[in-house]
C-alpha cells in the first residue's frame, strides 16, 4: 500500500505499464511462433511477410522499452538466419 498520494500515483502508472507491457510482449510470442511454425513448414513468402511484421513489431517494443534494444536486434538476426536456412534446405 501506497504511503504517498505521489507513491500512489505511482503505483498506478506502474499497473498501467505492466499490462501494456504484457500485452505487447504476448503479441510478440505470438508473431515469433507463427513465424516459426511457417519457416519450419517452409513456406518462403509467407514466412518473409511475418518475420517482416515480427522485425517491426520488435522494433516498436524496443522504442517504447517494452524489450531492449539489444534483445529486438539479436532476436531479428536469429530469425533472419533461421529463415535463410529453412528456405535454403
């Protein structure tokens, strides 16, 4: 419990944060694993579009500080190479 009207305010802010950050975070998870589960069915085209939306969705977490700069960066490279194997094979 909040001790201070500004502590208060704080704590809510914090909840309001929380939930958007969760939201955005299990779109996330969802985009990755449809990308996923079409890169492993090898299907190309369709798995480029949704690792394009997954690359930017990514992008806009890591702007807002939902995820790091660096985590957005690392999962888009892992992706990416993923893809260019599962289409090369």
């Amino acid at each position: 419990m909040a001790n201070t009207r500004s502590a208060a305010k704080q704590a809510r802010a914090s909840e309001r944060r929380r939930v958007r950050n969760r939201t955005v975070k299990s779109r996330l998870h969802t985009m990755e694993r449809k990308f996923l589960d079409l890169a492993t069915a090898k299907k190309a085209s369709e798995a480029t579009e949704a690792l394009r939306a997954l690359s930017s969705a990514l992008d806009k977490a890591a702007k807002t500080q939902v995820v790091t700069k660096n985590l957005a960066n690392r999962k888009k490279s892992r992706l990416a190479a993923r893809l260019k194997t599962a289409t090369a094979a």
